[in-house]
C-alpha cells in the first residue's frame, strides 16, 4: 500500500473509530540474526549457510545470503562468537557440505566459540573482536613454531611472521595516521 493510498485510507475512517495498526515485520537481517544466536546456544561451531537453510527450508536466494553474512558480522562484532571461514572437514561433523560439484573443497563461513577451532586455524579468522585476541595470537605462534620446525613449511612460506593482534591493530592505525 503506497503513502497516498495509506493517508486516503485513513481519511475514510469514521471519527472516533479506532486506526488499524500497522505491524512492521522483523528485516531479515534479524530474524537471521537470531536464528544465528540460537544455532550457537546449541552448538559451538555453526553454518552460516546451514542455518539459513534451516530456517528458510530451502536453497537461499543471494540477498538471504547477503543478510545472513550481515547478521553473521554484527554477532562477531558483538564478541558473543568468532567469524571464520573453514573448509567443510575443519568444521567438524554437522558442518554443511555443498552439493555443487567441487564445492566441498571450498571454505564457507562459519561461526564458532570452539577454542580449539579459533587456536587450530588462526589465520581462518575473519573477524573477531579483543576479547578472542588472546585465543588467536596463541593459535598464530603455535602455527609459527610449527613453520619453523618444518622445512617444506618454512619454504613454502618464506618470511612468514606472526603478529600479535593487538600489534597489528596498532602498527595499521599508525600507517592510517600517517597516511
């Protein structure tokens, strides 16, 4: 119903009768966001995509898509999980495979509070806030020592550093300053 039909609508309406109210119904970034909150409650590792087919019962358009990554962030940003892109065997059991050819051999974002997941896979996370920091810069030195105990690694990435989080955030606004 358009504006001017709405204000037309409501000039019919007889004096002293009441207005029918308009309910406004929840974006989907929301219901989305909840849905993301409550898969966590219940699970320590969640789909993005799984769950939006859960909730939708069927494939997600893009947008779905484009909104549930938006819910995804804000939990993240809020601290209450890790946004991390993992392959469908990092996962774990009940991550979500998808059924296009090759696609089970590609990454797909997840939220996780499982430490051994954050520590395991550092270099994985998307976006986590400070309070994660100590978990991550933990998993990058313990990937760190292992590139330097392993001479194929250790060629494979050649100059390859850990750097502490709060360091990085540090040395990136100085540059930004500067810049």
């Amino acid at each position: 119903m358009g504006e001017h039909a709405l204000c037309e609508a409501l000039k019919r309406t007889a004096p002293g009768q009441p207005v029918v109210t308009i309910a406004v119904m929840t974006s989907m970034t929301e219901t989305f966001h909840q849905a993301l909150q409550k898969a966590l409650a219940g699970r320590d590792t969640v789909s993005i995509r799984s769950t939006l087919i859960e909730v939708l019962g069927r494939d997600p358009y893009k947008g779905e898509v484009s909104a549930a990554h938006k819910a995804a962030r804000k939990i993240a940003e809020a601290g209450d999980a890790v946004l991390i892109s993992l392959l469908p065997d990092q996962a774990g059991a009940d991550a979500y495979v998808p059924t296009a050819r090759g696609s089970g051999r590609r990454a797909s974002n997840y939220l996780t509070v499982d430490e051994k997941i954050i520590k395991g896979l550092p270099c994985r996370v998307e976006l986590a806030t400070e309070k994660w920091d100590a978990l991550i810069d933990e998993g990058m030195r313990l990937a760190q020592q292992k590139i330097e105990s392993d001479p194929m690694l250790a060629m494979l990435l050649p100059g390859w550093k850990a750097e502490p989080r709060a360091e990085k955030r540090a040395r990136l606004a100085a540059e930004a300053a500067a810049g």
